[in-house]
C-alpha cells in the first residue's frame, strides 16, 4: 500500500493535478475570506466554509476521474494485478494519496482563523469544528468519485458523471421540496431505485442471478409493504434526499453544532463506496 500511495502522490505533484487542485480550494477560500471576515467584519470563520462547499462539485469529480479510469484505459491495471498487494492495498493506496493532496490545501486555510483571531474574537472550537468536517466530507466526496472511476476507462464520462451525482447531493434538499410525497410517487421511485441498484450489482458481479435475487427481492419488500401500509411511504422520498445529502448535514456544524452522527455517516460513506471499488476491481481482475 505504501508503494502505491508514494507512487500516486508522485504522480499528482509531478503534473498540475495537485497545484490545481489546491490552487482553486485556496482562491475560493480566499474570496469567501474576504467576502464575510474582512469586508462584513464578520468573525465566524465556519460561514467561509460553508460558501466553499459549491467548489467542491467541481474540484472533487476532476481529482478522482483519472484515479482508476485512466489506469484502466492505459492498460497498466494489468500491472496492479501482478503486484504484490491486494486489491485493497491498491484502493486504500490511491485514496489516502487523493486524501493527501485534498489536505494539504486545508492545512493552509487552518491558518485562517489563527490570524483572523488576532484581530477579532473568532471563536476556534466552531471554526476548526467545521473545518474538520469540511475535511470529512470531502473525504466522503472522494471515495464516491473514486468509485465512479471504477467503473469507466473514460475520464471524462466519470468526471462528467461525478459532477452530475456530487451536484445533485449538493442542491437534493432543494430538489426534494419538488419531489412527489405522496405515497404512490414514493413506491414508484424506490422500485426506480431498486431496478438501478440491481443494475449495479450486476454491473460488479456479472451475476445475473444475483442480479435478479437482488431486483425481486427489494421489489417483492415494496410492494408487500406499499399493500400492508401505503401511509409508511408518505413523504419518504422526499426524506431520504435530504438525509442522504452530505452537504446538508455539513452545515449542521456551520450552525455551531458538532453533529456526531455526520461524522458517522461520512465514514459509512466512505467505507461503503471504497468497498465497491474494490469490488470493481476484482470484477476486472477475475475477468
């Protein structure tokens, strides 16, 4: 795993990719710096953060899609696979090499609140609070980009595709103010779910009977549920977005409150989503 971490940051500090990367995350600080902390005279360094987090739709899905895409275009996967390490070894490698490049950046803003604190009363807890889970949920941002990566050899299609899944977590509360709450509308919409989730499970396994098992099965629990009781599906969908949201739950710590169960549900995420793209890869490796 060391191997391949040293090789990857190798890799993003010997082209753009990382000064690029921090480059951007530091000019979008910097202005929302200057927007709230010198020209609002505003000391809540944490309001800064939570003007950065649009940045990181952008930024996160260009990082990650050359992660795995490009070794799988180029054909040195095959070279991964001959390696001594597994196939964990190699995801783990490449995401604390991603988490590495994402962290160097903030370590600067952590700088911030130091000085702005030198002229003002800023309270540090709420401010490095925050920026600890700006660091998390970017974390969560990354390890869902790397999957996307996974499962393409085009980097563009998995940079257009993570910008299009990390945009639709970042505006999900407010799409989900136009989302069906009726009942109906609810079943319908987790069947739609429940049909693409099978489709991903077969895209990782080529398993159709896994696949199928999967689909009917989620079906079948819909359905027999939707009939015993139709009130349990009233305005779940609409819920599920908003609890699902990382960005939502980000701003519980803009409001001053360290929300233990964000930090929970950043790593899930995290481990959820780095547990697929292992999955992705022994699909290719056994293939």
């Amino acid at each position: 795993m060391t191997a391949i971490l040293k090789h990857e940051l190798r890799s993003y500090f010997h082209s753009f990719t990382a000064y690029f990367f921090g480059a951007f995350l530091l000019m979008i600080t910097g202005i929302g710096s200057m927007i709230y902390n010198i020209n609002a005279a505003v000391s809540n360094f944490e309001y800064v953060l939570g003007f950065g987090c649009i940045v990181l739709v952008l930024i996160v899905p260009i990082l990650t899609m050359r992660t795995i895409a490009e070794e799988k275009k180029q054909k040195t996967d095959q070279l991964l696979y001959a390696l001594p390490v597994s196939t964990t070894d190699v995801i783990l490698g490449k995401y604390l090499a991603l988490l590495t490049v994402f962290l160097i950046p903030l370590l600067i803003v952590g700088l911030y609140p130091l000085i702005f604190a030198q002229y003002g009363d800023v309270y540090l807890p709420t401010s490095y609070g925050s920026l600890f889970a700006f660091f998390m949920m970017g974390a969560a941002l990354i390890a869902v980009g790397m999957f996307i990566s996974s499962l393409t050899e085009n980097q563009g299609f998995a940079a257009g595709v993570g910008v299009a899944v990390v945009l639709f977590n970042y505006y999900s509360v407010t799409i989900a103010e136009y989302v069906s709450s009726t009942a109906l509308g609810s079943a319908i919409v987790l069947c739609v779910c429940a049909a693409l989730f099978a489709f991903l499970i077969n895209h990782l396994t080529k398993n159709e009977n896994l696949t199928y098992g999967i689909g009917l099965a989620f079906l079948a629990v819909i359905t027999v549920t939707y009939l015993y009781d139709d009130t349990l599906f009233e305005g779940l969908v609409p819920k599920i977005m908003t609890q699902l949201s990382l960005f939502e739950r980000f701003y519980a710590f803009v409001d001053g409150l360290f929300d233990i169960t964000a930090i929970v549900y950043y790593i899930t995420v995290i481990i959820f989503f780095l547990f697929l793209s292992v999955q992705s890869l022994e699909k290719r490796r056994y293939n």
